[in-house]
C-alpha cells in the first residue's frame, strides 16, 4: 500500500492532507482565475475530495488514473506536485506539460495520471486501454478511468467498459456522480436512480457509495482492485458526491439554489474526516488548523512559483507533436517569428 | 534504407495482401509488445483475408478479435500505446473512421503535444480505402486527406507490394501514431518485394517509380500501377515520370520539386475527393518551391466530389482510372 494506506494513522494523516490541498489548490485556482492570472478555463473539484483521494488510497503508486475535465483533484490525490500543476495552469514551462495543456489536460504519465481530458467520456477508453497493457504484459497494476454522471451518457464509455469486461481487464470505472451533467440534473439526464446499475449491462460488480465519506470510496475501490488483480476483470463504483462551485468558474448556477448547496456541505468531506480522526484520538483542532495554515503557504509557493516561472519560448509551438519530427514542422519552426506566430510570413 | 538499397536487397515475388501479411508477421515477430486488434482480424483472418494465418502461429492474445466497437478499440489501443506495447489496429473500412474519430482526433493525436511530449504513442492503424468492388458509399471511401491533414497523425498510403510491407513495417516501429491506408482493389496485385527482415520503408520519402523526362505523374496507391501503365503505352510519343509519394504525411517534396524541376508539367493522381484535398497539398508546394519551373497548368484527377455510387456503371463514371491519368497528362504535353 501506498503512504495513502487509510488503515494506518499516518495514511489518514496523509489523506487529510491530500484533501485539504485540493481544497486549497482550487479555491486559490478559482480566485486567481477570477482575477485573470490564469487563462482559459478552470473547472474545480471542491467538495468532492473524498471521490479522488479515497480512490487513490486503495491504489498503488504505479496504477494508472485517467481523469476528466475537473482533475485536479485526481492529480493531487495521485501524488502531484501543485507547484507544477499551477505552473501548468498559468501555462508556463514548468508546467507538468510545459504549458502546452492547461488546467483541462495536466498530465504526468510517469507518475500514473493519464491525464485530465477535456471530452467527456474520453477517460475509460484510455483505462481500457492501460489495462490492455497491464494484462498483455502480466503487469500488476489497474487502471482506473474517472467519470462523471454526464458521461454514463456517451457510447465510447459503453465500448470502453464492453471491452474491458469482455476481455477481463484490470480496470476500474469509478463514476463521480456530482448530479449535475454541466448544468442538466442527473434525473434529467439518466433513467435510473443508480448509474451503478448500469454495471449489470456488462456482468460485472457495480457499486453506489457515499462519495462524501473517503472510507467508504476506498473500501469500494479496494475491493474492485482485488478482483482486477485476481483476473475477474472491472468494478463500476459510483460515488454520489456533489461541486460546491459551478460546472465551470463564472457558471451561474441557474439549476440549483443555496439550501441545497448547503444540504450537501453538512455532509463535508473533509469536515466529517477530520471529526473522526479527531474522535479517534489522532488528531486535534489544533493540529488541523496549523495543516491548513501550512497547505495556505504551500499553494501560496505554488502561486508564486507560477507566477514567477518563464513562459515558453515561441518556437516550443512547433516541438512535441512527434516523437520523429516531420520535415513539414521543423520548416514551421525555422520561420518562427520570435513575437509567435509563423504565419504571415514564408509558410510550408 | 534509400530506394537504391531496396533494389539491391534479396526479393520475392508476392501480392501486396502478402507483403502486408509478411511484415506483420516479420514485426509480431520481433517485437513481443506488437500486437494486432480489430474486427474479426483473428480466427476469421481479416475481412480481406490481410491477417489470415497469423491468429494460429501466434495466438489469440497477440491476434485480437474485438467487439464491433470502433471507438472503443481505437480508444483503448492508445490508452495501451501510452502505457507500454505497441498495438495495430486494422480498422476493417476506412469509413468506420467516422465511428472512432473522437479518440483519432481528440486523443491520439494531440497526446502527445498536450501532455508536452511526455506520452508516446507507438500506435499503428491499417484501414481499407477505394471504390471498384460495389461496395457502395459506406465501404468504399478514400479518407486518407483527413489524417493527412490532421496534425498529430501521420499517414502512409502503399502503391506497390513493396512499398506495402515497408511501410507497414516503418509504421509499426515509429513512436508516433501512423496510419496505413490499403487501397483494397490492389491487394491481389503482384510485385517484387525485399525479404530482409530489417527493409522498411522511411515514412516521408517518396519513390520514383519511372523515370521520364516530359510530365510527372504523383499518383498515390491503385493509380501508380495505372500511372505505369499509361507511362508505358505513351513511351516515344511522351516520357512521363511516376513518383510514388508512399507518405502523405509527412510528404516528400524535394523528390516530387525535383522531378517537375526537370518535367516542368506535374499530373497529381489521388483517388480522394478533388476538392480541398491531397491533390491541392502536392500542388501547393509545388507551385511554393517549383513555381518557375512550371511549363503548364497543374492536372489532378480523382473523385469528383461525390461518393462512391453502387450501380457499377455509376462506379465506373466516377472512379478515377487510367484513362483519366492519359487524358491528363494528353492535356498539358
């Protein structure tokens, strides 16, 4: 097991601190998004820390995650460092993927994340398809492809599963019902009261879990990674949790009204943690508000770091869109204006 | 390897389905990570009978039959590329592209960019193109322009057996995503083909398959034999020289400047749709870098903007053939 092991004191110790970071690292990504420091879009995951880290705990280092759109929270439950995560959001070189993928495509294939994914429903393919690797190989590692309500929706997720049922692949499809699909309600969107049900389709486990209780997505996502290492193929576990903030930052949030917000916040789950590692006797009030005081300043750093960090060069435009560069892109890159931008001038 | 070693290397005669089947079979293999996916590529042996033979010599975890689930395979091949092997697709038409073409576009080809580089992608996919079996509009498009022009991809489209199993060879040891695009009316056709199991074909260089002195015909896939052929009917009357470009992405275009550099008249033969298409990418870097060499306009034939019709009087009408290739290069010589 991981240093996310729930069953030892410093695992949860650890998990806590993973939920606070993702916390913290989205609401400084939401305000300094709101400021205009960071580009583009950002989608933030408060609220449903518990879906990612409690999934994380069950997993080992070397397991793969493929995420969504709202992933910054898996790249920190896998162990990502938000220096660079915010780096990449500023779209800076440093950046996990030299700023070339921003807040919707942070990767770090070495450490397992296969990436955020800006289509919906893209993510269980590529689990599939690293467990693919896993089984070919006789590797002992899963692949867990997150999604959201919305996604159950979209065919490739149904291909993706199909396949990696049929073929028994150590895959693990974990649905973070959020109940809301952008701005559509779950109801509106599915026929059914638990997406989980849709496991039956495939004759396999699937499972509907608190996903505002970490203990509770990680004893699922244990029990589904057992079965992927025994050779009995994917789990669908699903997660009923809920975004405090909107589908995007600077949604309005026309769908929904404050006591419901509200309703699911009594249900925290980072509150209800730390209330029980507080009853446990593992943890103090104290202790709590020093662990945040100290995550403040580490996303804090990682603005600073973000800030301070270069941009690319213009010409990191024309690399990496191959391993073997095509002739057709090194000509791109040699006419290059060092102001950014090839066009205009002489092209091909 | 350049096109003078191929001539030197040790050669068999085969059919293009052989020399396919002969570098699969060559790379499986030697990479123990190289494997082939698809639709019935297995015990059935390939809708075209490409892969017949290889599930009994190598097994079905290395032969995989898969659902009839084109998104899901095609997504899955590159969820496996960026995590370690080395899959080939055989996506049974290229018309089914359409059907997985989120994971094409959306995640094959911009891993690798958006991750900064940090994602391989050593993922193969072989498809059938082409009209001239009455396969009617859903089974017999010529797509490769949309790979081609995609950025992220990079296409390969074999006119000769030889050239088929290099190519094939090239893609399945690149690290980048390549697709193979098998023209299905030129797989019975025979050719000399190097036997060494280290020939491949350099995906981006070009072949001339003729040389000439008057008109140059790039013709790509079926038509460089119809463009043979022609060229042999009108020796002494017209010296026409056949290039084969082989890559379309990335494109040769030294070898094909400096043939119409001594030509001076250029003959563009695809069978994909004329419009917007491969046909306009060859001749607008032709007219950048060989614009004062040109003794005449441009000719291209191809598929005049419709899809491939069933009726085989209709078909016929449309398929770009050989005497499209003559008229045209009658036109500007």
């Amino acid at each position: 097991m991981t240093e996310l092991d729930l069953d030892s004191a410093d695992g949860r110790q650890e998990a806590l601190r993973r939920m606070v970071t993702i916390r913290a690292f989205d609401q400084e990504a939401g305000n300094r998004f709101a400021d205009g420091e960071i580009p583009g879009f950002v989608h933030l995951y408060i609220g449903e820390e518990a879906v990612g880290v409690g999934t994380c705990a069950a997993l080992e280092s070397d397991d793969y995650i493929a995420s969504t759109h709202r992933g910054h929270g898996h790249c920190i439950a896998k162990g990502l460092d938000p220096k660079y995560m915010m780096a990449e959001l500023y779209g800076k070189a440093e950046g996990y993927c030299n700023g070339k993928g921003g807040s919707m495509h942070i990767a770090d294939v070495d450490a397992g994340m296969l990436g955020a994914n800006g289509i919906v429903g893209a993510g269980p393919p590529m689990a599939t398809g690293a467990a693919l690797s896993i089984d070919y190989q006789d590797r002992d590692e899963v692949a867990v492809g997150f999604l959201g309500d919305g996604a159950v929706a979209q065919g490739q997720v149904h291909e993706a599963i199909n396949l990696a049922s049929t073929w028994d692949l150590p895959a693990i499809f974990v649905v973070e019902n959020n109940h809301y699909g952008e701005g559509t309600p779950v109801e509106k969107q599915h026929n059914l009261d638990n997406l989980s049900d849709t496991a039956q389709a495939y004759d396999i486990p699937g499972v509907t879990v608190d996903g505002m209780d970490i203990t509770a997505v990680a004893e699922a996502v244990a029990e589904a990674r057992d079965r992927a290492r025994a050779g009995d193929g994917p789990t669908m576990v699903e997660a009923q949790t809920y975004r405090y903030r909107g589908h995007y930052e600077g949604d309005e949030e026309p769908y929904r009204d404050d006591d419901e917000i509200e309703r699911w916040k009594e249900q925290d789950p980072i509150e209800s943690f730390k209330d029980r590692l507080i009853e446990r006797g593992e943890l103090t009030q104290e202790e709590f508000d020093d662990l945040e005081s100290e995550i403040e300043s580490t996303i804090d750093d990682a603005i600073e770091y973000a800030q301070a960090a270069d941009y690319p060069e213009p010409s990191a435009a024309y690399e990496d869109m191959f391993v073997d560069q095509p002739p057709e892109l090194q000509h791109f890159a040699n006419v290059a204006r060092t102001d950014g931008g090839a066009n205009g001038g002489d092209h091909r | 390897m350049t096109a003078q070693a191929e001539l030197e290397l040790e050669t068999e005669t085969m059919t293009v389905r052989e020399a396919i089947r002969q570098g699969l079979r060559e790379e499986l293999e030697r990479d123990e990570d190289v494997y082939l996916m698809g639709e019935d590529v297995g015990l059935f042996g390939g809708v075209l009978e490409v892969t017949g033979g290889l599930y009994e010599e190598f097994g079905g975890e290395r032969v995989r039959d898969t659902p009839i689930s084109e998104a899901g395979f095609m997504g899955a091949a590159t969820g496996a590329a960026a995590t370690g092997t080395r899959p080939v697709v055989e996506l049974m038409f290229s018309d089914f592209m359409g059907v997985s073409m989120e994971q094409i576009m959306n995640q094959m080809a911009k891993m690798h960019y958006m991750f900064g580089g940090k994602a391989e992608l050593p993922v193969t996919v072989r498809t059938t193109e082409g009209g001239g079996m009455g396969a009617a509009s859903q089974h017999s498009g010529t797509v490769h322009t949309w790979i081609a022009h995609f950025p992220g991809l990079k296409a390969v489209a074999p006119g000769t057996a030889a050239s088929a199993k290099g190519l094939t060879k090239a893609a399945i040891r690149s690290d980048d995503p390549v697709f193979v695009f098998e023209n299905k009316m030129i797989y019975e056709q025979s050719g000399q083909v190097p036997t060494d199991e280290d020939f491949t074909v350099p995906i981006g260089k070009a072949a001339v398959e003729r040389e000439g002195e008057d008109v140059t015909v790039v013709a790509t896939q079926r038509l460089v034999g119809e463009s043979l052929g022609v060229a042999d009917s009108l020796e002494g009357d017209v010296s026409v020289e056949v290039i084969d470009p082989r890559s379309l992405y990335p494109l040769d275009t030294d070898t094909i400047v400096e043939s119409v550099e001594k030509t001076g008249r250029l003959v563009v033969a695809d069978e994909s749709p004329l419009s917007y298409g491969t046909h306009a990418e060859i001749i607008a870097r032709v007219q950048e870098e060989a614009f004062f060499s040109l003794d005449a306009p441009i000719m291209r034939v191809g598929t005049p903007d419709t899809h491939m019709p069933f009726s085989p009087p209709l078909e016929q009408e449309v398929l770009p053939g050989d005497d499209d290739v003559k008229a045209a290069i009658q036109r500007i010589s």
